[in-house]
C-alpha cells in the first residue's frame, strides 16, 4: 500500500498485489498438527522477494528476508489459530496465504530453538545485566554475523516494546514501572535465523510509570514549542492536493473510482471536513499535500480525526496516514496504517519497503462517529533514521519507540500530510471523512 513515484512524490506499493503469490506447501489448511508445526511456503512474483512474515493468531512468529522460500518451525498451544504467511517483493507489493489449523490437545508450547549460527549474535550495549535503571531508560543494541540483519524486536516482560527493521543497530527509550523486569532483545538476519540476548533489570522504586495507556486525548504527547509551526485545518486546503488511484503511487491494480471533496457540511466538527471516496477490486487511492521544506525540523506532530461510513466495515483492506519528511534527497516516510486484515496498527519501514505490525488494537473504527487519532514521531537526520514514539487513538495513549531508516531517492527538500484508502478483494465503495487535521512540527 505504498510509495513509487507520482511527479516528485513516488510511493512503493505495498498492498495485496497479484504479483507476489504465496503458497503454502505446510500445514494444511484446516488439518490438525502438533504444538510445534512446520511450516513451508513458496513465492513467485515478477521482481525480488525481499521479506517474510508469518503470524499466527495475529502474533508475528517468523520473520526472514532475501529468500524465495520460508521454512520455520512453529510453536502453538492446543486448540484452533490463524495462520497468515505474508512476502513482500522488492517494489514493497505483498501477497498472503491465510488458513485455519487445529493443534491437538495435550501439545506443548515452547519458544523455538535458535537456529545454529555461532557467527550470528547480538550484543546489547545499554541496560546493563542486574543493573537498576530509571523508569525511562535507553536501549542501545548491536548485531554482527555473516548475512544482513533484517528485523529486531525487544521485549519488557514478554511484550514487544521496539520493533525495528534492516539495520545494524537499534537505539530507543523504554519505558517501564518500578520492579523487577526481563529484557529480551532479538534480531533476525536474511536466513531466517535469529540471535537473543537476555537481560534482569531493575526499574528503581519511585521511577516514573511508563507513558499513559490511557486518559485525556493527548496523553503521552508532547508539548510543542512557543516557536512550533502549525498547518491547522490541513484538510481544508482545497488548493495544492495531489491525488492518484494509480499503482505507481497508491499500489493496488489502478481500477475503479476514487474523488475528493472539500468543505463538507455533513458530517463534520467544524462545518467543512473533506470527503475521501474509493471503490474497485483491490484498489488504493492516496491524497498528499506538500507544506514546503523545512530541513532543520526533527519533531513531527499529526493530529486528526476521521469518520467512515458502514460500507467500510466490509470493503476496506487499510485506513492509511502519513506526515513525511524529505531532507538532502532522503525520503521520511512516516507512515501508519489501520490494518484491517490483521485488527492492528502497521508502521511503514521505508529501507526495507514493507509495513511492520505493531501490538496496537485497531480491529476496525465504529461507522458514523468521529475518531481522534495523534502521531508524534521524530527524524535524525544525522543517521537518516525516524522514531514513532507515541499514538493516541480515541485518549488512549500507545508508546512504541520504534526507530526505521530513511532511504535515498533524490526528492526535493519538503514536509507534508497524507492519506491513503485501500480497498479488499470485495472492491465495494466506501467513504471516510477527514476533520480538524492539523500538523504541528519543530
């Protein structure tokens, strides 16, 4: 559902495309298997296949790169699951095979082995192994072995905390309460395999709690500057809108129709929301607006609220928003996506060219009523990285400290907001309206 080009804003695609097909050799679908599993699938489409992932009940538990082939072994404990085995191309368009399996009672439920590579290893710089930290500490962390790194998680307690993608090292602020805690921080490299390593902290008694979970809208986020500039009611600047329904730069197969209309009366906040429409089989639409460059901004603060209508609730394949930065020919992309196919928040890695899933809920939006949604994420333009730090959907705050890289491509310096439709296999049309948005950057 993304980013090629469309005059000097080009998006890779990275929606369900028919030119990546996945199949599943094992297991089959609706058979019964054990509580450790093996799974075998292939792909084929007209470019490089460049990643893999595979969840089961929605839960990422196998992630591999460069390959035309994954072979893993899967853990689950008894009963009935969700397997969804997903690969992405090197243009950033996916494909998915997803099936229903039943794991026989009495099945054990263990973490994988980690696959034999005394090459392959992860060393963690920051926390310390028994050390006490404040309830906001940095995570500094490294990876080394024979093929590239492609993905890393850490996780606090068994919860992801970051998520990050090819890179060689990951740097973030975890947030945590007063006590005891494991640290686990894993990365994957190009084969499939991955390396751990494993820490006990302990978060010092009166240390902050970690950002809210929940609250007044605006919970978790920061409080701009005197001298921040605002672009407030985005969505009613009817002139500089560049819109595209074509695969070049939305992703999807390019057929149907797709409009946008300004100063809507009904429905809205204010008296003048913009009303964003899309229909056909697989089928995306994307609208960006360009605010002009600002090359020594690093904070990033999107603001909004949007409305669907019913239809959504059937056709709609991802809800999609970015602000997005271009510097020195580097390409910002900060993207988010409300995935409906998985119920969850995705974020956009542009050097790897694919969505990451994230632990938030985003199952679908209620029709007819407005939501709020809050994005502060950061660039480091010295290493051509970007952060999301924090979302907040409807008051409820998320913290996710995930750092991605920026990718070269030569585009003028600019800042800007977007937003994107995408449509399911059903093509049916459906409405979402945008409020109140607002982009606030320092």
């Amino acid at each position: 559902m993304k980013k090629l080009l469309f005059l000097l804003l080009v998006f890779a695609a990275s929606n369900a495309l028919a030119t990546v097909t996945v199949k599943m050799a094992s297991p089959a679908a609706n058979s019964t298997v054990g509580g450790s599993f093996s799974l075998q699938a292939s792909a084929s489409s007209s470019h490089p296949i460049v990643g893999w992932h595979a969840y089961l009940d929605s839960k990422n538990v196998y992630t591999a790169g460069v390959t035309q082939t994954a072979s893993s072994t899967i853990y689950a404990g008894a009963g009935h699951h969700q397997l969804v085995v997903r690969a992405w191309d090197s243009t950033g368009a996916y494909g998915d095979q997803t099936i229903s399996i039943n794991v026989g009672s009495g099945s054990p439920t263990t973490n994988p082995p980690n696959p034999t590579n005394t090459q392959f290893a992860v060393s963690l710089a920051s926390p310390a192994a028994n050390s006490t930290v404040g309830g906001s500490f940095s995570l500094q962390a490294s990876a080394s072995g024979p093929h590239p790194i492609v993905g890393w998680h850490a996780y606090l307690d068994s919860k992801n905390v970051l998520t990050a993608g090819v890179t060689g090292s990951v740097n973030g602020t975890i947030n945590a309460g007063a006590g005891h805690h494991q640290l686990v921080v894993r990365a994957w490299d190009s084969t499939g395999a991955y390396a751990d390593q494993t820490v006990n902290i302990t978060v010092g008694s009166g240390a902050p709690a970690p950002p809210p979970s929940g609250g007044s809208p605006g919970a978790g986020l920061p409080t701009p500057p005197s001298n921040a500039i605002v672009y407030s009611n985005i969505d009613q600047m009817s002139s500089g809108w560049v819109p595209c329904g074509d695969p070049a730069c939305a992703g999807g197969n390019g057929g149907g129709n797709y409009w946008q209309a300004f100063f809507q009366t009904t429905p809205s906040m204010d008296g003048a929301s913009m009303e964003l429409y899309r229909d056909g089989v697989w089928a995306n639409a994307l609208w960006h607006h360009k605010m002009g460059a600002h090359n020594n901004v690093t904070n990033l603060m999107l603001d909004f609220y949007l409305m669907v209508d019913d239809n959504s609730l059937q056709f709609t394949q991802a809800l999609e928003v970015e602000a997005f930065q271009f510097v020195g020919g580097y390409n910002y992309m900060l993207g988010t996506q409300c995935d409906y196919g998985l119920g969850v928040w995705d974020t956009w890695s542009e050097a790897s060219g694919h969505w990451l899933p994230t632990n938030i809920p985003c199952p679908k939006f209620t029709p007819n009523q407005w939501h709020h949604v809050q994005e502060y994420i950061t660039t480091n333009h010295s290493n051509h990285s970007y952060t999301y730090h924090t979302f907040v959907i409807d008051g409820k705050a998320y913290t996710l400290n995930q750092t991605q890289y920026a990718k070269y491509l030569a585009w003028g310096d600019n800042v800007g907001a977007q937003w994107q439709l995408d449509e399911n296999a059903k093509g049916g049309g459906y409405h979402e309206w945008i409020d109140k948005a607002k982009l606030t950057i320092w």
